[in-house]
C-alpha cells in the first residue's frame, strides 16, 4: 500500500442469495522509531535537535521550556522511498540557569507519544568550559 491509497472505498459482495455493500475507510500508518536527541553547544546557547524516523504521517512535535512554555523550533522533513517521514526538529536555548528543556512528540492516527527531557546545566564559562546535562 502507498500514502495515496488512504481514502473511503466501496466493497461489494455478492452470491447467489444475497448481496452486501459496505464503506470502508483506509488509513495509513506506521510508528516512529525512538526519538535521537543530540546536542551542539555553541559559546552562548546550546542548539539541540531530535529526529524521529520510520514514521507516517507526520507527527506533531512541541519543544517546552522550564515554565511549559513553547519554544521556536525548526524543522526539516525528508520523506523515504519507502513513504516513511524522517523529521528533524531543533530548538536553540541560551543557557544562564539550570533549565529543564522537554520534547514531546505525537502521532495522534496510532496513539503514539514520546516525551523527552533534559536538565541542562550552564558551563562556568561559556566560552571554553562544556556544558554539562543530567
């Protein structure tokens, strides 16, 4: 089956003392492999970004801070041959406290949800010490 085969189809049955009509409604999907998260810090934020793979259709991903507020993230979407989403989502964050950063993912079609949080912890200078995460 392809993406383009989701849709209502009509299925007929019929025998020699009955007949039967019935709708059918097809839909398309598969689950994500687990999130990878990866982190690049930079001298004054940190960019951290998730990928999720295998899946379809394309998930929703949210991005919170500490507070549960939405963070700006940006995406990039690349469909396999196989029909299969790979999506990258990436958050930049400038790290002046400890700060808990969470990633929720959802594939509302099969109930599917991941959520992933990290503890990040400032280095002592920026500039030249790494940041370290829990």
């Amino acid at each position: 089956m392809q993406p383009d085969d989701e849709g209502e189809y009509t299925c007929y049955v019929n025998n020699e003392q009955d007949s039967t009509t019935r709708r059918l409604k097809v839909i398309l999907a598969a689950l994500f492999d687990e999130p990878l998260l990866s982190l690049q810090p930079t001298c004054d934020s940190i960019n951290i970004t998730a990928t999720l793979s295998n899946g379809f259709p394309q998930p929703e991903i949210r991005w919170l801070d500490s507070s549960g507020r939405d963070i700006l993230q940006t995406s990039t979407i690349q469909l396999d041959t196989r029909g299969r989403y790979k999506v990258s989502s990436t958050i930049s964050s400038r790290q002046n406290a400890i700060e808990t950063i969470t990633m929720e993912m959802k594939l509302e079609v099969l109930n599917q949800s991941f959520t992933r949080s990290l503890l990040l912890h400032p280095p002592p200078d920026p500039c030249q010490g790494q940041l370290v995460t829990t």
